[in-house]
C-alpha cells in the first residue's frame, strides 16, 4: 500500500467519515472511492480539487508527502489548489511521457 492511499484513509478517519460518505461529498460513486483507497485506479483532477476543497487539505502533502495534511487558515486556498492541479498535471504528462519513451531491456 502507498502513501498515498494511506494519507486518503488518514484524512478519512480524521474526518470521522465513510467511505460513502466522502464519496458523495467530493461528487463520486462509493467504488471509485474505495478503488482509490485500494489503488485500483488513480486520483481524478476533479476529485483532488473537490477533496482539497471541501476540507482544506493540501495537495502537496496529500500526492507527495510533504508539508502539513490541512492548509491552515491563513492560506488562498483557491490558488494553492490550481496551482497544485497544475503541478500534478505536468507530473502526470511527464510520468506519462517517459512509460510511453521507456524501452524493454
């Protein structure tokens, strides 16, 4: 299991929530939450955004690992968001570009 989808259920069981619950409150099904919790499929954008969002969670440490779990009060939430969806995006593109460039040795 990654990091990454031990920080989803930290925030989760932080939040005194289910799965079904956090699933409706960032606009998905039940299944696509638990597949993210499961790593079977990948964060959407949207999901990240809405996650962020609704309950001041920073990105950079949501995905990466780093800095603190909630934005504090004092932060431009909007913007650190775009910003973060802007960052993974390019991460994304060159995770994506460098699989399709790989060679099989």
């Amino acid at each position: 299991m990654s990091g990454l989808s031990q920080r989803l259920k930290r925030i989760r069981n932080d939040l005194d929530m289910t799965q079904e619950q956090i699933a409706k409150e960032c606009g998905i099904s039940t299944r696509t939450y638990s597949s993210y919790e499961n790593e079977d499929r990948n964060l959407s954008l949207q999901f990240l955004k809405n996650l962020s969002e609704n309950y001041d969670i920073n990105l950079n440490w949501l995905v990466l690992g780093i800095g603190t779990c909630y934005l504090s009060s004092n932060d431009k939430k909007s913007t650190i968001v775009d910003d973060d969806l802007k960052k993974l995006e390019k991460i994304r593109k060159l995770i994506s570009d460098f699989v399709s460039n790989a060679k099989i040795i």
